[in-house]
C-alpha cells in the first residue's frame, strides 16, 4: 500500500467546509436545515479522519480530495440514521449509521496516515 507523506498541491485539495454540501448533495439533499446537520456532521467525521490520519492529508482547511471523498461517504452514512439506532419498519430494517470506517474508506486513510518508523 503506498503511504502518502507531506505536503499535496493546491488543486487536489477540497474546502473543508464544503464536504457537508457535498455530503448533502450525494443524498439529494438541498433544503437548508439538512444541508446544516451535513455540515455538523461532517465536522465531526473531517476531526476523526484529520485524528486517524495524524494530520496528514489536511493543510489548514483545506484536504486532500481522497481524503475528503471518506469524509463525504461517511457523513452521509452519519446522515442516513443520525439517531445511531437499528430499527425495522416493516421489511425494511437500519442496522445503524456510521459505526467506523468501511473497508475502502480505510484504505483510502490508510495511504494519508503517518506510522512509527
């Protein structure tokens, strides 16, 4: 697996602040309270994935677009069940919202994070 270390260009990089529309978007979502809960979630998810990464991929507030696709897929994951409760309605059952990362969303982060030498 390749390990991304230091500094990215300007141009591969996405406005943390932009990630909730992002989020929001992908779930065809355009009213403002949603597009609001979106950017709170995905300021909790953008803290956990600068935390897992130790920083790297993220410079000031701006983050690497690899990074910032984890953070859109798992805010709407946040998104789609924010009580964090399985449920089942009929046929249809939610085991739940976001519970960790996904395999691919690991891998992704998994390039950006710094390991012990």
């Amino acid at each position: 697996m390749p390990v991304i270390v230091g500094t990215f260009e300007a141009p591969s990089s996405v406005l943390t602040g932009d990630l909730g529309h992002r989020a929001a978007t992908l779930l065809g979502q355009t009213d403002a309270a949603f597009v609001n809960a979106a950017d709170h979630a995905a300021g909790l998810i953008t803290a956990m994935a600068r935390s897992y990464t130790r920083g790297n991929g993220f410079d000031g507030d701006r983050v690497h677009e690899d990074v910032a696709a984890v953070v859109v897929t798992a805010t709407a994951r946040l998104l789609a069940n924010p009580e964090q409760i399985a449920h089942q309605v009929g046929g249809v059952a939610m085991r739940g919202g976001f519970t960790g990362w996904t395999l691919a969303e690991g891998y992704v982060l998994g390039a950006f994070r710094r390991r012990a030498s």
